[in-house]
C-alpha cells in the first residue's frame, strides 16, 4: 500500500458524521488520515513539538479521530467542546510512534451586547 499522495506530495482524508439528536444539541465524530512527506502534520493547533514532533524532513502518516459537541442551554448562551486523538507513525522502516491527545471547551455568547451583534467567545484548549 502506498502512503503517498500524487507525485508524493502530502494528502489527508476525512470522513465526518453528525447528528442531532435534539433541536439544541448536536454531536459530531471525524476520522482524518494524513500523510507528510515534510514530517509537518499541518494541523496549526498546539506547540510545534506536537505538529512537527519527529523533527522537519521525515515522513509521517497520521490518524486522528475526534468527538465534538454542541448545547445551546439558551438562545444567549451555548457550550461546546471537543476531544481528539491522533497516531503518528514514522512511513519508513522504523517503527516510531507518537500519540497526541486535544480538547477544548468553548462557551459562546451570541448577541452579547446587541441584539444581531458579534458572538463572544471564551475557549480552554489543549494539546
């Protein structure tokens, strides 16, 4: 099986289920399977140790799953949050491994000071 995207350049597939059980809550799981030639997994969240986490120039393949979820408790007010996982493996011979664990929580007020206005937010993330 290759690991390559074309040319072998670096290629991601996602898959992504939602759902709502109920008129304010929703749930969503995903699924994201990465390859980097570069060893950049390009994710743009956390420190550089947890994107580039065998050094620049070694190629990775990633999986990553992740559960999110939404309550909008009332019109002004919802929590949301999510947690994820992802395995990174060297794509050469060595057998290398890393684990990442994200989450954060995010309380959103809409329509904050006017009605129609921006939506604030306060969000407690890490990686």
């Amino acid at each position: 099986m290759t690991t390559a995207g074309s040319l072998g350049s670096t290629y991601s597939a996602l898959a992504q289920l939602s759902f709502k059980p109920v008129t304010n809550v929703e749930f969503g799981l995903t699924y994201l399977r990465n390859y980097s030639p570069s060893g950049n997994l390009l994710y743009h969240t956390g420190s550089t140790f947890a994107n580039i986490h065998f050094g620049m120039g070694v190629p990775l393949t990633s999986d990553s799953f992740g559960l999110a979820a939404l309550w909008n408790l009332i019109p002004r007010f919802a929590m949301s949050g999510w947690f994820g996982y992802t395995q990174v493996d060297l794509a050469d011979a060595r057998s290398q491994q890393a684990e990442i664990i994200n989450y954060a929580i995010n309380f959103a007020f809409p329509d904050l000071f006017t009605k129609g206005g921006d939506q604030w937010n306060w969000v407690w993330d890490a990686v």
